[in-house]
C-alpha cells in the first residue's frame, strides 16, 4: 500500500505500510528508546521485546502490524499497526459496535514531524476497513501526548473523550479515546 501526501510543507512524501516480519526486530528495538516510549511508561525489558514481537508476527487474522516505509529510498521509519480491541471497561461505542479494533504508531525521532504518521494511520484506516470485519477503529493516546493526537485528529478520528487506559499491563493512563468509523474504508 502507498500513500502519496503533502506535507506541512512542499515536499511529497510517498509512504507506504509493509506487513512486520522477523527482520523487524530491529525496528522494535529502535522504538524502544526512552524518547519514543516516554507517554507509555519507558522502554521494554528485552524479553518483553520479545514477547511483544512474537505477537506481531502471531495476530493471525486478528490485525495486522506493520513497518512505515519511506520512499522512494525505502527507508523504514516507524511502525504501525490494528488488533483486536479488548477492554475490561467498554465504552457506549464499544457496546454498539462489538466488532472494534485498535490501532497504534510509532515514527522514530528524525522523522517525525513531517506527516509520516498522518499517512501511514490513513493506509492502517484502509487495511483494517479491508478486512471488512471491523466497524470502528479506536487509538488511545496520553491525553499528555499532542502529536499523537494530532495525528488522530488529522487523520480524520473523532474525539470520544478522556478515559483511563490500561497500558502497559498493571499500569493506568490518562489517555483520549479517538474512533474512526470504519465503514467504506476497505472499498478505496
């Protein structure tokens, strides 16, 4: 999948989705870092890594994650990705429409700022609207966290509002609840 987007500036960006494989350990490990991870409670212990990698690779059918790519150098970026949405806390959304996913980003420090995770949750919007059976798409930034956000925002999610989030496992967050209406995506 490609996107090609404007800018805040004059450059054309042409971003694409590429589902995760083992190869992107690596990128895994690169989003780790302190900065990247700061609205989630620190960087991972590297079996925690781990685990989370087998879950990329293992979503079967369940969501899927990708790496963002930036072309037309292909240069990995970022990552992104949906699963399954499972809350102990539902919200009104979330009992009318049992078939919800979530979906997550990251886009590592010298490149963010520049759209490529406006574009790459535009493409994950398409993809989770392609498998034709997830009505809604949710994302849960730290209310603290303005560029994530921003990007829900710009990519046309609707604030629900403020919520405590569970996130890492045993530990709470203030975060917003967005949503993106999923119907019609996957016809693009």
């Amino acid at each position: 999948m490609t996107l090609i987007t404007e800018s805040e500036g004059s450059d054309v960006l042409r971003v694409r989705i590429e589902p995760w494989t083992p190869a992107d350990l690596a990128l895994l490990r690169r989003t780790n870092a302190p900065e990247m991870t700061h609205h989630l409670g620190g960087p991972e212990t590297e079996e925690q890594l781990l685990a989370r990698h087998a879950r990329y690779l293992d979503l079967c059918g369940a969501g899927q994650m990708f790496r963002i790519v930036l072309g037309p150098e292909d240069t990995v970026v970022g990552s992104i990705g949906f699963w399954e949405l499972n809350l102990r806390q539902e919200t009104a959304h979330e009992r009318a429409d049992r078939s919800a996913c979530e979906t997550g980003w990251g886009v590592l420090p010298e490149f963010q700022g520049r759209g490529i995770a406006v574009a790459a949750a535009r493409e994950v919007i398409a993809a989770a609207g392609a498998e034709g059976r997830y009505g809604s798409l949710h994302a849960f930034p730290s209310v603290d966290h303005a560029a994530s956000n921003a990007v829900c925002r710009k990519a046309g999610f609707a604030l629900v509002g403020e919520r405590p989030f569970e996130y890492p496992k045993g530990r709470m967050m203030r975060s917003n609840e967005w949503r993106r209406d999923l119907a019609g995506e996957g016809e693009r």
